[in-house]
C-alpha cells in the first residue's frame, strides 16, 4: 500500500474500498484516487467539520436513494457527535432535493438504523 492509500486509510479510519478496488486494476490509478480521497476529507484550517463534511455525504446519499452508503455514514456521524436533529433535518434536505419519492424509500432503512444507534 502506497503513501498516498495509507494518508486515505489514516484521514477516514479505514481503507476505502474504492481504493481497494483500484489497487487491483492498477497502482497508478490507486494512488491517484487514494490521493483524491485524502485531499477531500482531510481537515483544513477553517474548512468544514469531518462532522460536517458527513452531514453533506449522508443528505447527498438520501437524495440519491443509496439507503446502504446513507446507513452506513449514520455510523460515522455517531463517532462524529452529529445529533438526531441535525441528521432528521439533512433527511428534510433530502426529500426537497431528490423528491418525496426518495424520501419514502430511503427512511425505513434510516430511521431503522438511527434507532440501533441510538440517536
């Protein structure tokens, strides 16, 4: 695993898959997509929250009706503080951007899983 793999794996705590993913296809492209990834989530003097920055992921992935990527950042939003007000009102955000549709979808699983994590 490259530098730039192992600042992506250190800024989110993990090893993205999609970089897992370009290891395999080719080490150019991985570390060009690992170095991508760490200049998105990094903190930056007076730029946004890692908080924040899930907030904007989580209502993006509900507008888009990805109920799986929107679950799972409900875990990281739980390590990053973020309350249940803040979470209901991107899932308001959500349903004005993607349409009432979305928003009937991609609630049951949301709202499942605020609860398991006791939002």
């Amino acid at each position: 695993m490259g530098t730039n793999a192992d600042n992506g794996k250190e800024v989110k705590g993990f090893l993205p898959r999609s970089i897992r993913y370009a290891q395999d296809i080719n080490e150019d492209f991985s570390e060009a997509l690992a170095s991508f990834y760490t200049a998105v989530w990094e903190d930056r003097e007076d730029g946004l929250s890692m908080k924040e920055k899930h907030l904007l992921v989580f209502s993006i992935a509900c507008s888009n009706n990805n109920s799986e990527s929107a679950v799972k950042i409900l875990e990281r939003l739980k390590k990053f503080g973020a309350t249940r007000t803040e979470i209901t009102d991107c899932m308001m955000i959500a349903a004005w951007t993607g349409g009432i549709q979305n928003f009937t979808d991609f609630s049951r699983q949301v709202l499942k899983q605020m609860d398991k994590l006791e939002f």
